[in-house]
C-alpha cells in the first residue's frame, strides 16, 4: 500500500511538528501545498503571524527526504488549494490529507480501513476539538474526509474511519486566533462578536455553553484527560497552559 499524505498550508507553525510526526512513518512522500496568502476566500491587510521560512524549516526537520514542498500560489478556493494533491497522487493507493491544526493517532488503522473498503472518500469518526486548553474539549457530529482511495473509481463516501484526530482550531496563541478568524473559509458566517465575547469570554470557572463560532447549540466545552495523549503532545509548549 503506497501513500501520499498531504497537506495545504497558510499559517499552522504551533502545531506543525506533531502534525508532520503523526503521520510520518505512514507516508511515503508528504506535500506540503504552501500558499503565501489566504486561499479559502477571504483576504484581510494583516500580515500573517507565521512566515514560510518558520514552517519550512520545521517541515524539513521532521520530514527529510520525504517532504515535497510545492507553492501553491494564486489560488481564492480551498478546494484549489486541495486540489494541488492530485499533481502527485499518481501510482499512490491512497491519499492521507491533514490540517496543520490536526494531530492524527490510529493512522495504520484508519489506512489500512480505507485500502480494503470500496468507497473512495473516507470521513473520520473520532475528531476531538480542544477548546482554549489542552484540559478541555468539544465534540461534534462532523467528519471531514482526510484519506481517499485512489483506486476506488466512484465518488462514494464512507464516514465511519476509526481514526482519533486531536484537532487544536480553537487552542491557538491569540496572534494567530485573531488572523485566521479573517481569512478562513467561514470568516462571514462567524457569530457577531464571538472571538471577544464566547471565546475570550469563556474560562473554566465560567463554562457557558454553545461555543461554536458558526453553528448554534452544537459545542459544549467538557473536561479531557490530557494524560491520554500522544507523547509529542506532553513535550508541546502549551500542554500545562492554564488557557491559550
């Protein structure tokens, strides 16, 4: 089983190195599609807090001779942006894609599920969304696709991939919080005020509800045992934050 993972990239340094070493020892070669400026629709006259000389060398510390480094430049799509992958998948099995916000556990697994199963697109089941700490996080029915199988010739979705995906959108440093919630794909749909009022608003003594910054009555912050978590996740700056 050959495999091409994946991945688009504006900003994302906080987290890039667990990222890229979760799915590492899986992949074959790695694409990192590094775009300059945001590709999800939005633009903003902010600069973007994290420089492609800080991701690359990150990217080329962990990945060596696996990492393809491709500038993905000019694109005002996200699925542009994804689109890039397909310049490479040729005589791959499968596609493992992932966020620089996403920490992967389980992946020979989840690979191995999506090889043998006949469905081309495959949506992850076990995502975890932590929520201004690594002590607490929220959960949803979401499970966006992240392998595909290349050599299933049909468009059919299978969303039941066992896979745990430590997902870190809303456990930022504030610079980048503030940047991405302008240029993100759902930048116009975000609710009036909730960076300052929900998510600076919220701390553990004060744990209102319904959290999500596009969709209502779906995320609630609950405790989570962190010393469940991947080894290089223990070692990362924030894990003994109070709030991030």
């Amino acid at each position: 089983m050959k495999v091409l993972g994946f991945m688009p990239l504006h900003y994302g340094k906080e987290y890039l190195k667990e990222s890229l070493l979760s799915i590492k020892d899986h992949c074959d070669k790695i694409v990192i599609a590094y775009s300059k400026n945001p590709s999800q629709g939005h633009g903003t006259n902010l600069t973007c807090p994290d420089s492609e000389e800080e991701m690359i060398n990150i990217a080329n510390e962990v990945l060596g001779d696996k990492l393809i480094w491709h500038y993905a430049s000019g694109y005002s799509q996200e699925f542009q942006h994804r689109a890039v992958k397909y310049q490479y998948s040729a005589g791959y099995d499968l596609i493992l894609s992932i966020d620089a916000d996403e920490v992967f556990e389980g992946v020979e697994v989840a690979l191995k599920y999506a090889y043998e199963n006949k469905e081309r697109y495959y949506g992850i089941k076990g995502y975890i969304n932590f929520w201004r700490s690594f002590d607490y996080a929220c959960f949803d029915g979401f499970r966006p696709i992240r392998i595909e199988n290349t050599k299933a010739f049909n468009s059919d979705q299978n969303i039941e991939c066992p896979m745990t995906v430590y997902h870190f959108s809303t456990c930022q440093r504030e610079e980048i919080m503030r940047y991405k919630y302008n240029v993100f794909g759902h930048a116009s749909e975000v609710r009036k005020e909730w960076l300052d009022k929900i998510y600076y608003g919220w701390n553990p003594e004060n744990n209102f509800g319904d959290l999500h910054c596009v969709s209502l009555n779906l995320w609630n912050a609950v405790p989570f045992d962190k010393t469940t978590l991947p080894e290089s996740l223990k070692q990362h700056s924030n894990f003994d934050k109070y709030l991030i």
